[in-house]
C-alpha cells in the first residue's frame, strides 16, 4: 500500500475505508471555502469543510474585509458619490493590474458579475455603511465604505480606463474587518447545514481512474479517508510560509521580513501540482510598506540609493513598494520637506537618514556623489512648480514642490522596515476554478480558488486592495457551483 503524500494522489484501491462520504469536499475555511460551501449547498450538494486550525479565519480573517467592486454602472455607493463605473473601465482596469501575467477571461468575468456579487454579499449578510472616503488610504480608520484602492487615478491607468475608486470595505470600525468578514460567512455555512472538520489537514487526494474522488485528512494523528462524489476544492491559501518553496519560486520575497499569512504553506499547490495540475506566476508576490501614513508623505519623492526617482508617487502604496523591491541595494529614501514632514506611521519602522538646509546637504548625509539626488530634485521641482512631471506622470493634488526646509530624508531598509508581503502564483485555473493540466484539460473532479491559484491579482506590480478578496469570494462560489453540478 503507498503511503499518502502531497505530491501524488493516493490510488483508492489503497483506501481502506471510507471515515467520511459526502458530496463536495471543501479543504480550507477561509472566506475562499465559506463562500465555495455556500454556493455548493445551496445548489442541493451535502458538503463538509475541513479546517487545519481550530476554526475559520484563513488569511482572509486577518485581512482588512476590502473586496474590489465595480462595473455596469457602479454600485449604489459608487453612484451615490458621483461615479458612473462602466463594465469595459472597470474591465480594462483589471486587465492593467494582471499586467504580464493577467487572465483576461477572468478579468472579462468578474467585470461583468462584479455588481450581481456586490448584491450577493450583501444579501449573505455583510454589511456596508455606505458612504465614501476621498483621499488616500491603506484602510479606513472608521467605518466606511468606499475608498480608492488601487492606482485608478495615477498613470498609466488614467490614460486607459476612466478612474473610479472601487475598495468597498466591510462595515468595521478600525482596520481588520475580514475577521467579521469571516465571522458573516461561517454562519451562512453553518446555517446551511454544512458540515465543519477543523483541527484536520490535507495530506493527500485520492485519484480513481483519473478522477480526484475524495481526499485524505489527518485528525487526532489519525490518517481518515473522505469520499467526495462530485469534487474536492483547494481552499488552501498561497505558499508565503513556506520557506522552501519561496526559496525555489519566489527568492526575492527574501528581501524583506514580514509575511502575512496563516497556514499558508503551499500545500493545496503540491496537492493539485501532484494530480496533474500546473502552477504558474509562481515568482509574483504582493508587498506593502505603509508609508502614506500619514497621508501628506504621499507628496513626497521616493528615491533609490543612487539618488534617482522610480516612479510615480501617487500610484497605489503596494505598486510603489514593489517597485521599491526591484531597486539596487538594500533601502530606498522618502523625501519630504517641512511642509509635508509628519511623524512616520510606527509601525512602519522608518527612521530618519538625514536632513539639511537644502537637498544637497542632505545629498552628502546620505554619502551619495554629488549632484545625484540634488539634480533629482532641482529637476522634479522646476517641473512640479509648473504642474507636471515629465518622467513618471505624477499628478495633483500630490504633485507639488518640496522647496520648503529644512528638508528630510526617511529610510525604508527591506531588512528592518515594515514590508509586508504575500504570494500571488498558484494553480492555473478555468473562470469555473477547475484546476487546469500543462495542455489545458480540466483535472477531473479537482476546483481550485483563492491564493492556492493564480487569480485576479496575479502580478504584484499591478495589486490593488480588495482584489484578493474578490478572487476568493467569487471564484470560490464558482468553484462550488461547478464542483456540486458533478462529474466532469
């Protein structure tokens, strides 16, 4: 008899017994499985979850509860505000943010059901305040609604698809509502009558005949085997805890200290890896360091340690940081002046690197050649003082000269700053989350959804908030409905 493992499926002519039958498995409990449970269940298909930890939560519970909406006119809240947001801007936005790594199918989908999801949620439970909050912001501080989530309004996207924010947050008070996020959805399942394993984990799936037909759980250090008549689904999360696999994927994550995760190990990618399934963007990965906190260090100049601009600032805070990642060295220099210098955020482990009476004094404090960062910045002054900037695009309000001292220069250090990050690659799926082969054949009777896949924010140079929670929640209901239809 083989043993099970994660990297090839278990023959169930080696399955002993059945401890668990049922009709779709769902292996994770996140807002990716709760919401594959729901769509499942409701289509008649008897369902169990099973949970590695204790309970729900996933990396989605420790996330801000922002999903990513627009599209067919916007949202009542979007229109409330003043924004009219059209399916092909809303479309061709997201196909900007999947940048060389998009799946323009995906993108062409969710742009048409984004609304009919809003209406969805809603009619699940999660509740929205309904407002919106101009300016720029990593989450709420309150309770609100609508903010502007991504890099919409800065170039290049504003030169291709009509601005609108799109970051419709969970109504919470403070930062971390995917915590209730979660919390709504595990009752919706429980209310269903879906079966809940927790303190369970994956260790392999069982193949028959080509066909994935259950999965094996190891509970109280017992392996049990679970037969699941229509489907498995991988709810699994991505790899960013997984040493080994950043090491052999995703070595530049390596940069930086801080992942944000839970059991996000990889496993369910091995698990559908090993039955046939290919992973892809395996290198993208998600980084953020909260600089514009306080928000007028959004007005400053970011530069690398040979004193030279990289982009434009006005961009979303996790497309500059991963830009910042890309750059020589090890740190990169907010500038700012005495009109825009507040106390940085603390939590984002800034610290000062030098100061002086103008930029060329601060040039020297850094020990870069002269005439480096000082030229940086005689050039974007002369430009921003008559409103534009030639290189990057940046624009107003946040375009405006830094020419009142005495001058800062803060130090964001990969190593000992705050850098967040997560993985982005993952299994290749189809609009309907089965898990796809190298030929691009349907693994038969394997779905796949959430950060285990390759989804909707597949390149970490084009992220926005919100779009990790609108892969998972949608195409985990798709990857539900699909799988409780049945056989392949």
């Amino acid at each position: 008899m083989s043993q099970p493992s994660l990297h090839r499926p278990l023959s169930v002519a080696d399955v002993p017994q059945w401890d668990f039958e049922t009709d779709v498995v769902v292996i994770g409990f996140g807002a990716t499985g709760a919401c594959a449970a729901i769509e499942a269940s409701a289509t008649g298909a008897d369902v169990i979850i099973f949970e590695r930890n204790s309970g729900s939560g996933g990396a989605s519970g420790l996330s801000g509860g922002e999903i990513y909406i627009g599209g067919n006119g916007g949202t009542e809240v979007q229109r409330a505000a003043g924004f009219e947001d059209t399916t092909e801007a809303f479309t061709r936005y997201l196909k900007m943010a999947g940048g060389p790594c998009v799946d323009e199918a995906k993108c062409e989908l969710y742009g048409q059901e984004a609304l009919a999801h809003w209406e969805w949620l809603k009619a699940h439970g999660i509740p929205y305040k309904g407002n919106y909050l101009p300016g720029k912001h990593i989450e709420p501080m309150g309770d609100d609604t609508l903010i502007w989530s991504g890099s919409e309004a800065a170039k290049p996207f504003c030169d291709y698809a009509k601005p609108a924010p799109r970051g419709h947050v969970i109504q919470f008070m403070g930062w971390g509502g995917g915590r209730k996020l979660v919390d709504i959805l595990e009752q919706r399942t429980r209310d269903m009558g879906v079966r809940i394993e927790t303190d369970s984990r994956a260790v392999a799936l069982i193949q028959d005949a080509g066909k994935i037909v259950g999965a094996v759980m190891r509970i109280d250090n017992e392996e049990r085997y679970v037969f699941a008549e229509k489907g498995v689904i991988l709810a699994t999360g991505g790899f960013v805890m997984n040493d080994d696999m950043r090491r052999k994927y995703c070595p530049l994550t390596f940069k930086i200290n801080d992942p944000i995760g839970d059991k996000d190990d990889g496993s369910g990618i091995s698990l559908g890896m090993g039955a046939g399934g290919e992973a892809i963007h395996m290198d993208q990965f998600f980084t953020t360091c909260p600089w514009t906190i306080p928000e007028p260090h959004a007005c400053g100049v970011f530069v690398n340690i040979n004193g030279q601009r990289f982009i434009n600032e006005d961009c979303y805070h996790g497309r500059v940081s991963r830009t910042m990642i890309d750059q020589p060295g090890d740190r990169v220099y907010l500038l700012l002046d005495n009109a825009h210098y507040i106390e940085p955020f603390e939590h984002a482990r800034m610290t000062m690197a030098g100061t002086g009476d103008d930029w060329a004094e601060v040039e020297r404090e850094l020990e870069m050649p002269e005439n480096t960062l000082s030229a940086t910045m005689e050039f974007y002054n002369h430009h921003a003082g008559k409103g534009y900037d030639p290189l990057f695009g940046k624009q107003a309000p946040l375009l405006k000269p830094l020419d009142q001292g005495p001058f800062i220069a803060l130090e964001l250090n990969f190593e000992s700053s705050y850098f967040s990050f997560f993985t982005l690659g993952g299994l290749k799926t189809s609009t309907d989350a089965e898990v796809l082969d190298r030929n691009g054949g349907a693994v038969p009777g394997l779905f796949a959804a959430g950060r285990c896949t390759s989804g909707l924010p597949a390149w970490g140079h084009g992220y926005s908030s919100g779009l990790s929670l609108a892969d998972c929640t949608f195409f985990g209901r798709q990857a539900g409905r699909k799988a409780a239809n049945g056989p392949v």
